[in-house]
C-alpha cells in the first residue's frame, strides 16, 4: 500500500513539474524520488520511474499531443515516413519510462553515496 502511495506521489510530481518544464520534468521528478523515497533496492526504484514515466509521458504527452513536433517519439516517426498514432503513443510511454526510470536510479544512487558518506564520518 505504501509503495502505491509513493507511485502515485511521483507520478503527480511529474505532472505538476510537467505544466512547468518540458520532458525532463520526468527526469527531475525521478531523481527526487530516487533521493527522497524509502526505496529498498536500485531495482524497485528504477521500477517505480520506469512505471511512472510511462504512465505520465505516454497518457498526459502520448494521447493528448502525440503529433506535437516537440515529442521526440513523434520526430522519431516521421523519420521513418509516418507512424500509426498508437504505435507513437507506446514509442512515447517507453521514452517516458527510461526517463522516469533512469532518473529514479540515479536519485536512489546518490541518496546511497550520501549515507555512507555520512555514516564514514559518523566512524571517525
């Protein structure tokens, strides 16, 4: 139950950073929760940016603006001659997904580094 809260968290988090940032408001909102939620392992926090960038970049940004030339999925098809619309809402959700996902993993890790930063100190 407590790990859905903090999905949802993130997931409002990036919609929030998103009416004020462009994509990499995903990036940002997963570094945050990567440093600031109790996540156990690399692993969960990287699948909780993972899900939830996928959520917010493929619904909120994928079906709502998915010909919006400033979607990098929508460039990526029009590379390749034009793509169906759900075919460029699932390239978007996957975009989000690594983003959120990379973000949460890079957080996670620096909240780590800082701890035993900290408790070196603590030692001495």
């Amino acid at each position: 139950m407590r790990n859905l809260l903090y999905l949802f968290g993130l997931i409002l988090l990036m919609v929030i950073l998103h009416q004020f940032l462009p994509w990499y408001a995903i990036v940002i909102a997963g570094l945050l929760f990567g440093a600031f939620a109790p996540v156990a392992s690399a692993g969960k926090a990287f699948a909780y940016g993972l899900l939830a960038g996928a959520i917010v970049w493929g619904a909120y940004s994928g079906f709502l603006n998915y010909n919006n030339d400033s979607i990098l999925a929508t460039r990526i098809g029009n590379m390749l001659g034009g793509l169906n619309a759900w075919i460029m809402v699932v390239i978007t959700a996957l975009l989000g997904g690594i983003y959120g996902g990379l973000g949460s993993l890079v957080g996670f890790w620096g909240r780590q580094l800082f701890e035993q930063k900290d408790s070196e100190i603590a030692d001495n």
